[in-house]
C-alpha cells in the first residue's frame, strides 16, 4: 500500500523554513479558521486556540522585524542570536513575553508611543494570555463564547494593527 505525502511534507517542501513571510501567512490562515470556527457556534475551544496562535505570531513577526529579521531570513537562526532562546523554547509561546520584547523593541526604536495605543496592546495581550496558552492543544476543556470573543477581539485588532506594531 502506497501511502500519498502528507500535510507536514507538502507543508515543508512548500515552506522549507520558518520566515517572516510564512509567519505572516499562517497568522492570516488562523485567524481565517479560528473566525469560521467562532461563527460555526460551539466550536469556540478550536477558535481560542488558533485566534491565540494568530495573535502569537502577529507579536512574533513584529518583534523579528524590529531587530532586524528580513521577511526571507530563517527566523529560528537569528531568533537564537538575538535572544539566547532555543527555537522550542516554551517563552516563544508566551504572549506576556513576546508583548513585552514588541513594546520594549518600539520604545527602543523610538516609534511614536501613543499611549492609547499601548494600553490597548498591552490590555488585548493580558486578554488573550488569560484565556490562551500553547498547551490548550493538550486539554479537553470547552470554551465558552465570551472566552472565544475576547481573543477575537484580540486577534482581530492586532491583524488590523500589525504593521503600526512596528513601523
């Protein structure tokens, strides 16, 4: 019996490294999926977890551009580099973490620092750090739809924002 490549060997031969521009592409994705989850109704676990992971990566991709990562560059590489983090590293995971490394990163840069909108995303942040850990993918608890809204709301002011994260 032949067996056809699976998804992760389409996936890599597609996206042999972890870029930017491929960072940027699965936060779209998640968010896409994570918002037909949350309209299907009832499927709110499944839209916290990947809504999280869109907000994850959107953190992820505007820290990598302020320190200088090009959109093409192995991310992990210079991610190890410019951290001392191993690319399993759990913090890579950790929205307090990776909020903190963008609002350091934009003071140091010295962007403009509007304090509404540092409040906004320090509170969506803590918002979504409360509801989303990478571990969910391990646990059987059910969302509730406020939980769901709250990271929706998160992710969907982010993706709006990603760009004014940092430049």
């Amino acid at each position: 019996m032949s067996v056809s490549p699976g998804l992760w060997q389409r996936a890599k031969h597609a996206e042999p490294a972890d870029t930017i521009d491929v960072f940027e592409r699965a936060a779209e994705h998640r968010y896409y999926d994570g918002q037909e989850l949350l309209r299907s109704g009832g499927r709110y676990s499944g839209a916290v977890y990947l809504l999280g992971y869109c907000v994850e990566l959107v953190l992820k991709v505007a820290y990598c551009r302020m320190v200088g990562v090009g959109p093409s560059d192995p991310i992990w590489t210079r991610m190890n580099v410019l951290t001392g983090l191993a690319p399993k590293s759990i913090r890579h995971h950790d929205i307090i973490d990776l909020h903190q490394k963008v609002s350091t990163q934009r003071i140091t840069r010295g962007l403009a620092v509007d304090p509404i909108f540092e409040g906004e995303l320090q509170r969506l942040s803590l918002l979504t750090a409360s509801h989303w850990k990478e571990e969910l993918r391990y646990r059987s608890v059910v969302a509730l739809r406020p939980e769901a809204s709250e990271v929706d709301e998160a992710a969907t002011w982010l993706m709006i924002h990603r760009d004014d994260l940092w430049k």
